[in-house]
C-alpha cells in the first residue's frame, strides 16, 4: 500500500487552501480504487521556527519536538500532493522553510501539485520544482491549477469547475506509477545496505 500525503502549504488566516486541500483529499479518495492510503497533512499544525533562527531556551524543548513531528510525519509517506498558493511568483514562505528542514525523508520520493491563485499557483510549481530537484524528489508533470476569478465565489468561495477532474485524474495517475517505481528503489537500497548475510537470508 501507497501513503500519500497531501500537505496544505499555506498558514494564512483566512486562507483558500483548506477548502482546496478539502477537495483533493476526496476526490482522491473517492477515486482510490489501488490501495491507497491519502492522509491530510496541514502545515499550520506544525508551528516550525525559522530555519537558522535562535530559539529562547524556554522554547527549545517545544520546537524541537514539533521539528521531530514534522520529520517523521514526512517521513512516513511515499509521495506528496503540495496544496499551494502563489505569493510574488514564488511559494510562500512557510512552506519554503518548512521544506528547507528535510531531505533524507522526502528523497526518492514523488511529489504532485494542486495550486490555486491568479494564475492558478502555476508560478509556485515552478519554484517548488526547483526546490526538489535539490531534495530529489521526482515531481511530476500534470499539475491541477485553479483560478480565483472562475474557480472562486468572490474570490472566497471555492467552486471548482468540473474540468479539473481530468487533470487530477491524470497528476494522480503520475502520482502514483512514480511512487510506486520510487518506493522499490528505496527498499533496493534498504536490501543493499544491510549485511551480506542477512541480505542472502531477505532475497
């Protein structure tokens, strides 16, 4: 079984992205007919200091903790679905530095975009693309982008025209074939880095 997280990247109060981020898990779920486990992840649960910054003493133990949590939560899936908005051409910062404290758990993994904006978010794709190219993760190409002027009710009010079905469809379908191919070169090298002994006992 897949475990994909799908991890709304924004922390903004009256944000669009939880209704967003609401639609991509059902309609993921009410699609999943391969064995997958969606889980929604939202990045405002995880108040992650700044990459780098000083941290008062008192608040250590806390921010250590919820740097933990964030790494493990991360760890445990197979494939991504990032819920982003666009901000001056680029992701939000949030997201960014919550980004910048992985590597090791999201690498050889697979990633899928759902964005929403002026532009449809298509700008922070972009970036994030960029971004996991340095943290390897395989991102695909079929992305699902929605407008504020056509897919919002007064800019608030999330109604999603029905042709993005297709393009969730088909980023999905990547999704998953990528995840998949990604989750057994990562057990390949799990095998190739135990004993020579065991490794003969495990093949």
């Amino acid at each position: 079984m897949l475990n994909i997280g799908i991890i709304l990247g924004s922390v903004r109060q009256g944000r669009n992205g939880e209704a967003v981020a609401n639609w991509m898990y059902d309609f993921a779920a009410d699609r999943n007919d391969d064995g997958v486990n969606y889980e929604l992840v939202d990045l405002a649960d995880y108040n992650l200091p700044m990459l780098g910054a000083a941290v008062p003493e008192a608040q250590q133990k806390e921010a250590e903790a919820v740097i933990q949590s964030w790494s493990e939560k991360m760890a445990s899936f197979d494939g991504y679905i990032f819920v982003v908005p666009e901000y001056n051409h680029a992701v939000g910062g949030a997201i960014k530095n919550a980004l910048d404290y992985l590597k090791p758990e999201v690498a050889n993994k697979a990633a899928g975009f759902v964005g929403y904006g002026s532009l449809g978010g298509t700008r922070a794709h972009e970036n994030l693309r960029l971004i996991f190219g340095e943290l390897q993760v395989a991102d695909v190409q079929t992305a699902v982008t929605f407008s504020l002027m056509t897919d919002f009710e007064n800019f608030s009010v999330f109604k999603p025209a029905d042709y993005h079905a297709a393009n969730a469809n088909g980023m999905l379908d990547q999704l998953l074939a990528w995840s998949g191919a990604l989750k057994s070169v990562r057990e390949k090298e799990t095998v190739n880095k135990v004993d020579p002994i065991v490794k003969t006992l495990i093949l």
